[in-house]
C-alpha cells in the first residue's frame, strides 16, 4: 500500500473510519471537509492534516485522494489530483485494500446494515478475537465507528449505493434485506438485484453467507447460488429462526433454533422485530466461528446500541424523545412498529426527508409509512449532494399523506421552527421521534436539552 493518503469529506462517518484505520496502522492521513464536527477533530488529534473546505492547495504530494459517492467531478481537490497524475479511489477501494490481509467479514443490505455490522462487532470483541472493524456509525460500547485489530477478521459494513460493494471479496457475509433503495445509482430495482448477485457471487471459496429469507426478493436470488449458506428469518422454514417473542419496551427476548435444535433463549437489548431478524444473523455466524454461545448471550444482552439507530436522547419520567437514521420507507416502518408497544399519551414523529429522488421515486411509499405516528411533522427534503427537482418538496409528500390518512395530523414546518413547535406543544406522557438521514438530529439534541 502506498504511504499518504488524503480524503475528500474526512468529516464523513464512513471516511472517518477508513482515515481512522489508516492512521492507526502508521500511514499519514490528510484529509478536507466542508465543516469541524467530532470525528475531524479526533483524527486530528491523531495526526491527520485536516483542512476546512475543499481546495486545490490541499492537495500536493500525497500518494493516493479517496472520494466518497458524494463528491462530483467537479471538486476542486478531485481535479487538482488528476492534475497531478494522483491516484484516485473509491471509499470501498481503500478499504478492501485494509481488508486484504484479513478475512472479511461484510455486512450488506438495504436496511440494518450499521446495527448489524455494530452487533457483529461487538460480539467478537467480546469474544476476545480482537477484529478490525469499521462500521457505518458509533458503536455506542466502543464509542468510536473503527478500531484497529490484531485478530485475523475484518469486520466491515458493505455499502451498496454506489455499487462500490463489489471491490469486496468477503469469507463471510450477512445480508439482511433487498429494497427499492439507491435507484438514483441503478435507475432501476433490476439493476439493483443483478449487482447483489454479482456480490453473492464474490463470497471467497469455502465461506459462506447469511441470508434472511423474511425477504422474498433475497430468498429468490439465493436459489441460484450453488455455494454455502444459512438462512435466517422470524419463522421456521429458515436454519436460524426465532420463536416465543416477547417485546419490553426497547428490548426483547426470543427463543433461537438452528436447524429445529433449540439454541438459546436470548435477551436483546433493542426492540423491533428487524432487530431480531438482525441479532439472528449475528448468532449464526458467531455459531459458524466457533464462538462460545456465553459470548454471543452477553454481546446481545449488553449491546448499547450505535449512533442514530433508535437512539434515546432523553427519557425522564414525562417525555421520551428517540431519534433514528430511518430515511426509507420500510426503516420508517420498521422503527414505528419497534416504539409501537411503549406506552404513550402521543407518539409525535419529526420526518425530514432525504434526497429529491428519493422522495420522488417512492413518494406513495412514504405517504403510507407513518401509520402509528398521532402527530405527524414534516419538514423540508436534505439534499444531500442532489439538485432539486422541480415539483419535489416537503409539501407534495404531506399531500399525499393527507390523501392517503385524511384524519392524520400532519403539518409542515421549517426546520428552525420545529424546536418551538414542540415546545408548545408537548404534554406528559408524549414520545418524540426525530427520522432522517440528514440533520434533523439536532432537533433531537436540542429538544433533549430544553425537556432535561
């Protein structure tokens, strides 16, 4: 591997665990991004250049600049590299280049992926196997989205919105679901199925793959695939199945079959029926590695769960308010359904929508997918790196919720007035969730702040 690698968009939670492992393993790291935030600054007090905005300047004699999906051709740092005949790779590239010495475990699908990846993690630091891992958001019992291992697995969340998932060539894979997701990138969910097959394909010899066959479009695909895998799913005509489920609040506790053996009665410290689904996969592959079933049990149990992923900002004995990275319909769905048993006088959901195309694409999707939300507030589409599309707005979608649930309450506010919104608003016993994938988080974090 070359020795100085610079990163465009340092500040990202997936850039910033590549720099993070690249640095640790005695590399020098540069790296730009449009603002300081936690991870900047830490890697910065590891070592790494870090400038604040993108710029030709930043960019004179390193080895190799890698770039994320979302920085355009026209960056200025992007095209100062070419000038200067620098290498120029993916996010993916640069971590399958980490993973070749280990044997890769990745984590893919449409949704679940970082919870996923963070329990699998978890459970092989517990386990004493000492993993490198780098995963999609904060490990909350790590308190850090990397770590450098010595042990011979690379742990590592596979990515499939640009297609760069496939520079991988994992020992062990798990994935959790196929969606109508990313179809900005593929134009079409057809697209989006053939490069899952050609990442199936991509398993190493002799490993195997997990996959849940809850999903009618994975348990098709994996009738044609000819090498090693087990399945796992919520019912029985799966390898790994759960029975005698039980929810407590956000928690929950299944009795675990492999091959109709009784396993284990586990205790899982998230809610969601997802979440079991994921843990399921989790078990499986700690049973294929061989580790001791005390593990697995006490990595589930005391899992702290990862940044963004039904994450309770505050809970006093009159408010709950939850934020969650939940920007599809089904991950809307599927977090509502896991808050649906707490007990609340009002379940008052905040959505911000992420990415025109997104919006566009699967607008009566969205409009069907806030079901048990009692106060429904939307407020105006993140962008991300997009352009915006004539017609797509915040208001079309509350639109279609209104035709779809007439007796719905739903309103639109701009972001900077939801916070006083809410204030005026709530009463004891409410339950506050924030959902998106941009930064409707800070109104979680300043919602908590005043409630607290």
């Amino acid at each position: 591997m070359k020795k100085y690698y610079h990163f465009i968009g340092i500040g990202g939670i997936g850039m910033s665990g590549i720099a993070l492992l690249l640095l640790k393993s005695g590399f020098k790291v540069s790296g730009s991004d449009l603002k300081e935030n936690r991870v900047t600054k830490e890697l910065k007090g590891l070592g790494a250049r870090i400038s604040i905005g993108h710029c030709r300047k930043n960019i004179c004699d390193q080895d190799v600049v890698v770039y994320s999906s979302a920085i355009k051709e026209d960056n200025p740092e992007m095209q100062q590299a070419k000038i200067l005949g620098i290498t120029l790779i993916k996010r993916a590239e640069a971590l399958a280049l980490l993973m070749q010495q280990k044997k890769a475990i990745t984590i893919a699908g449409s949704h679940g992926k970082t919870t996923t990846t963070s329990l699998v993690s978890y459970m092989l630091l517990e386990a004493g196997l000492s993993p490198t891992v780098a995963i999609g958001g904060i490990l909350n019992n790590i308190n850090t989205n990397a770590c450098l291992g010595t042990g011979e697995f690379f742990v590592a969340e596979a990515d499939e919105s640009d297609g760069s998932f496939l520079s991988y060539t994992p020992k062990y894979s798990i994935i959790t679901n196929i969606d109508r997701e990313h179809l900005d990138f593929y134009h079409n969910f057809n697209n989006e199925l053939k490069a899952f097959k050609v990442f199936i394909e991509r398993t190493q010899e002799g490993g195997c793959i997990f996959a849940c066959f809850d999903d009618a479009v994975l348990l098709n695909l994996m009738k044609t695939y000819k090498a090693r895998y087990l399945s796992f799913a919520l019912n029985a005509r799966a390898d790994i199945y759960a029975k005698n489920i039980l929810f407590t609040e956000l928690s929950s506790d299944f009795d675990c079959y492999f091959k109709d053996k009784f396993i284990s009665r586990f205790h899982l410290a998230l809610g969601g029926r997802h979440n079991i689904s994921n843990s399921l996969a989790v078990i499986g592959l700690g049973l294929e590695l061989g580790i001791d079933l005390k593990h697995i049990y006490k990595s589930l149990k005391e899992y702290k769960g990862s940044g963004r992923r039904l994450e309770t900002k505050l809970r006093n004995d009159k408010y709950l308010v939850i934020d969650d990275y939940g920007h599809h319909p089904s991950e809307i769905r599927a977090t509502l359904d896991a808050i649906s048993n707490l007990k609340a006088k009002r379940r008052i959901v905040v959505f911000q929508p992420h990415r025109y195309s997104r919006t566009q694409l699967l607008l009566d999707d969205f409009a069907r997918s806030f079901g048990p939300a009692d106060y429904l507030i939307i407020t105006d589409i993140y962008a991300a790196s997009e352009h915006p599309i004539e017609g797509v707005n915040a208001q079309i979608l509350l639109n279609r919720i209104k035709e779809c649930a007439p007796e719905k309450k739903v309103v639109y506010l701009a972001k900077e007035k939801i916070l006083k919104h809410l204030l005026g608003l709530l009463c004891a016993g409410d339950i506050v969730i924030t959902l998106g994938a941009g930064d409707i988080v800070k109104v979680s974090d300043e919602l908590a702040k005043e409630l607290n």
